[in-house]
C-alpha cells in the first residue's frame, strides 16, 4: 500500500500534529473560512491565472469575476469587507504589473501552455520496503516555441 502526501500535509503534520489529524485523517474543515489574508490573496490572484493561461480568458476581468464573488459571500455571511476591498485591490495591482511586465518583455510571444494545475507523484521506497507517493502541483507545464524547450512556470503571491 503506498501513502500519498503533500508538502503541505508534511508541513502540518511538522507544525501541529492536532491540526494534521482534523485535517488530513479526519477530513475536518474550518465552518468559515477567512476571504482575507495572504492565502485567500495567493488562491484568488492564482485562480485567475490559470483562467487566464488554461481557458485564455482576460486576466483582469477574470480576477473581477472571482472578487465579485467573494464580495457576494461576504455580505451573505454579513461580514465586514474593508479589509477585502484593499487586498482585492492590492491583488488587481499586482496582476497589473505581471501583464506589463509579461508584455515588455515578450514573455509569453512564444509560449505554448501543455499543461495548467498538473498533479505530479513520485514514489519514495520506505526502510520497511513499502512506499510512499510525494505529491507536488505545477502551476503551467510550458513549450517555448523558438527553442523547443520545455518548463514549469510557479506562480508566487508574497505578503
């Protein structure tokens, strides 16, 4: 029998083991869910990325769609969104200045997407001879068409 586990799982399980437990053995979630913070950031701005590069939809108007949403949860859940209108700004900016950027330097001219939110495992062999699966997700598996080269693109938010 081979066990799968993620960095994430491994990181949990080094931080709290209790909260490892609830999490990956129980399957326990949180009733709510924080829309505000660093995470809540990174999972919005990297769902419209990968609209963006998997489904070719425009960029700004898919991180609209998705702040629209949660704006809608948010006043469902009555919720104060003072805090959500700054990140989602800040998140709007920052996907901004990655369009330019991509732009002035042709970054994506040549760029064929082969793969959007891949699952890659790898089987580790254990000392008691059974084994373990890690598990890791890409972001975009990419060709570049001049040079025939293929890449992993890893997108990144930092607080």
């Amino acid at each position: 029998m081979s066990v799968e586990i993620s960095n994430s799982e491994m990181q949990t399980f080094r931080d709290c083991r209790r909260k490892w437990w609830l999490q990956y053995v129980r399957r326990l979630q949180p009733l709510r869910v924080s829309k505000v913070g660093p995470l809540p950031l990174g999972t919005r701005v990297h769902a419209a990325l990968e609209a963006h590069y998997a489904e070719g939809a425009d960029l700004l108007s898919a991180y609209r769609d998705l702040t629209d949403h949660e704006r809608l949860v948010i006043a469902t859940e009555g919720l104060s969104d003072e805090k959500f209108e700054d990140e989602a700004e800040l998140g709007r900016i920052m996907l901004e200045g990655y369009l330019k950027w991509v732009e002035d330097q042709g970054l994506d001219s040549d760029l064929e997407v082969i793969g959007v939110e891949e699952i890659l495992r790898y089987p580790v062999p254990l000392r008691d001879g059974s084994e373990a699966t890690l598990l890791g997700k890409i972001d975009l598996r990419i060709v570049r068409k001049v040079s025939n080269t293929r890449a992993v693109l890893d997108f990144k938010t930092a607080a």
